[in-house]
C-alpha cells in the first residue's frame, strides 16, 4: 500500500514516516457495479484511491448529457481538491465494475498536517502539478477538434500487446463519443475513415494501431 501512496501525485515526496500516517487513517471501500462513489454537486469530504477495479469519471447538464474527462484504473487518486476547499463536488464518479478503495477524509487530513507541518510547502507543489495536469486536459478539450481529441485518446489507451499497439479496453463509439465530447455518429465516421486509409484495424472489440495516426482528418 505504501508504494500505491507514493505514486500518488498528492503524496509525492512524502517519507516513510508520513505515509504510515496516511496508511493508519485510510478506511477501506467497496462500490459494486453501478453504484455512485460521489455524484456532482455532493459534499466533498474525502478523497479516493482506487485499489480494484474501473471508474469512469464525468459532468452531466440538466439534458443528462454527459461528458467523460477520465477512466480510472487501479491507482488512480480521485477528489484530492475536496481536501483543500469547502466547495461540493464538480463531477460524478461511477463504478464501471465492482470496485475497491481507500478512502482519506478531510479531518484525517489537517490531523495529518498538524503532525508533519513541513508538509504543507509539498503539499503545494504537489497540487500545482496537479492543477497543470488538468490545464493540458482543459487546453486539448478548447483546441483540439473532434478528430485530434478522438487520435490523443487512442494514443494514451494504446499498449503494445505481441509487437502491436492496441486499445485493449473495450469502447463503444458511444463510449468514445463520451469521453471526447462528441456525437456517435461522427465517432463512427472518424472510425470508418481511419479504417479506410489503413492506420487501423477494428477487431473483437479492440483498436488495432496499424501505422501513426496521421496529424490531421
């Protein structure tokens, strides 16, 4: 567990010492298939580490659309703001499968600055890395369009399986619509075009990465 913490972009830097801290106040939960481990516009008083398990993170409008800015795999930290400020949460998070966690609550959290108060200057590095991680998310969502959205995420998912790079996750277009703020039908276009031109291949449910994906549709 400590080597999970460490590589959390919160904790990053802490000691031996202050991570056993953080491992004593952990509490352990469990969310099934389906169930909410906060929704937007919850209170926000604790943050999450993924042990087990996927989530998908998004925002929603009255219309119940929904945009999905992440999917979180083991080791993924969510809601680590919610220790700092008062504000309720900007987002959903859903279990996509059965799933395990650690949870840190706020009050856990100043006790742990009152034991190590030389944290707090880490603490703000840290947090600015954070916030600059979102900023590139923010910037690639204002500047990118549909299609240069839909090539940055097929990069990031892709894993090199027997000499191969692949999406491996299973995604519907729908799914993909979702996470690049997109329709289906212009998913399934870009998708179609791609095949076309020989820089993938659809098969059993995985993207198969043929060449590098050109810069422009």
């Amino acid at each position: 567990m400590k080597e999970l913490l460490r590589s959390i972009p919160l904790f990053a830097g802490f000691n031996d010492e202050e991570l056993d801290y953080v491992m004593r106040a952990v509490v352990r939960r469990h969310i099934p298939k389906g169930g909410f481990l906060f929704r937007e516009g919850d209170p926000a008083d604790a943050m999450y580490i993924l042990t087990d398990g996927r989530t998908r993170m998004f925002h929603s409008d009255a219309q119940g659309k929904e945009f999905v800015f992440m999917i979180g795999e083991p080791g993924t930290a969510m809601g680590e703001i919610s220790l700092i400020d008062d504000e309720p949460r900007g987002w959903s998070a859903q279990a996509e499968e059965d799933c395990e966690f650690l949870m840190f609550t706020k009050s856990d959290f100043h006790a742990a600055l009152e034991a190590f108060p030389h944290v707090k200057d880490l603490l703000i590095v840290n947090l600015a890395g954070i916030v600059r991680r979102l900023s590139y998310t923010m910037k690639n969502l204002a500047l990118l369009d549909v299609y240069g959205r839909l090539r940055a995420l097929l990069e990031s998912l892709a894993v090199e399986v027997d000499g191969q790079e692949q999406v491996t996750e299973p995604l519907t277009q729908q799914a993909i619509a979702d996470r690049v703020g997109s329709s289906r039908e212009m998913i399934a276009r870009i998708l179609k075009e791609l095949v076309f031109g020989g820089y993938i291949r659809l098969e059993n449910k995985r993207i198969i990465l043929l060449q590098k994906l050109p810069e422009r549709f």
